[in-house]
C-alpha cells in the first residue's frame, strides 16, 4: 500500500481537526426546541452503549467494581460519552461520504440489539474496522484526554485504578461506538481497514 504524501497527510489532519471540532460543539447545539443536545444519542440506542460502558468503567480498577460502585463512577459516564463521541464519529464520516444522504436512525429493540451483538462479537475477535480519518480524529481526542485530563477525578475509595486498562478501555470506548453506528445504520458498511486493538 502507498504511503500518503505530505499534503495527503496535512489535508486529513486538517479535516480530523475540523470533525473532532464540530462534534465536541454538538454538544451546545440543539434541535428545533429541544432541550437534548445534538451530540447525545436517542434513549433506545443510547441504553445500548451505557451498558457496556458501565462494564468497561467497573474492570479499569482493582478490585473491580460492583454494579452500586460503578452507577456511581464518573468513569462510567466518561467511558459513555467515548462511546457517543465514537457513533459522532461515524456520522460525520458517513455526511462527508455520502454527500450529506439521509439516513433514518433505527428505533426498535431488536434491530438495536442485534447491532449491539455484531459488534461485540467483532470486538471480542479483535475485527473492529476503522479509517485513516476516523484514526486520526481518535488520535486527536486521546491526545486531549493525555494533555487535559486529571485522571484523579475517576479515584474510587478502595480501588485502584489500573492506567494502562484506562487508556485501553478509552480507545476501545472510541472504536466501540464508531463501529456499533456503522453497524446500526449500514450492516455491510464501507471500510477501509481493519483494526486491531491491543
């Protein structure tokens, strides 16, 4: 495969930057006369990303947490908004390559369900799929996280939170709900490469 140029390399950062700028300001932006943020997903495809995130927040420490600790965290609602940020991710991939199409977000209990379930069975194979653009937009947020962050706002008493499971379950959160949105919207979606996480 051919390398990228310099300029390939400058215009992608650019539009990295761009993206990753345009969804952390969904977050203050909303639709029609809605108290709902446009960055936030809908109850039903939300609740499927919440579950999973309480379970990747409650093994980033030891002993891990129990159900009551985790709720409580503020490791779970980080590792949440990873996975919204991921699914933003995919979105504003899709507009950028489809020309802004429509789409129609599905609603219903098992279509979400068996998005969910593809997904973590391609996470547990280690398949999970990604572009040079969407890399690099999660490469820009852990940078943020890495120069921004405090990690000591995510202490729970009596636990000891393990660093490198942090960063592990913080890009795994970002590539989780980019591929769950791919899934959700196009099952047989257009990649350009596999990722393998470690």
């Amino acid at each position: 495969m051919a390398q990228p140029s310099v300029e390939n390399t400058s215009g992608l950062e650019d539009q990295a930057l761009l993206i990753a700028g345009e969804i952390f300001n969904l977050i203050n932006q909303y639709t029609d006369d809605s108290n709902v943020s446009k960055f936030f997903l809908s109850d039903e495809v939300a609740n499927a990303c919440y579950s999973l995130a309480a379970g990747f927040a409650s093994v980033v420490y030891t002993p891990v947490l129990d159900p009551e600790e985790t709720v409580d965290s503020a490791l779970l609602s980080f590792q949440y908004a990873l996975m919204t940020y991921g699914f933003n991710i995919y979105l504003k991939e899709r507009s950028l390559r489809t020309n802004a199409a429509p789409y129609t977000m599905p609603m219903d209990t098992k279509t979400i369900k068996k998005a969910q379930k593809q997904t973590l069975d391609i996470t547990s194979d280690g398949n999970l799929t990604s572009t040079p653009l969407s890399d690099k937009i999660i490469l820009i947020i852990i940078e943020n996280i890495e120069h921004q962050m405090d990690l000591g706002e995510f202490s729970v008493k009596k636990h000891r939170m393990n660093k490198g499971k942090f960063w592990d379950y913080t890009k795994l959160s970002l590539y989780w709900g980019y591929n769950f949105a791919g899934m959700l919207l196009e099952p047989k979606p257009v990649r350009a490469k596999k990722k393998k996480l470690h």
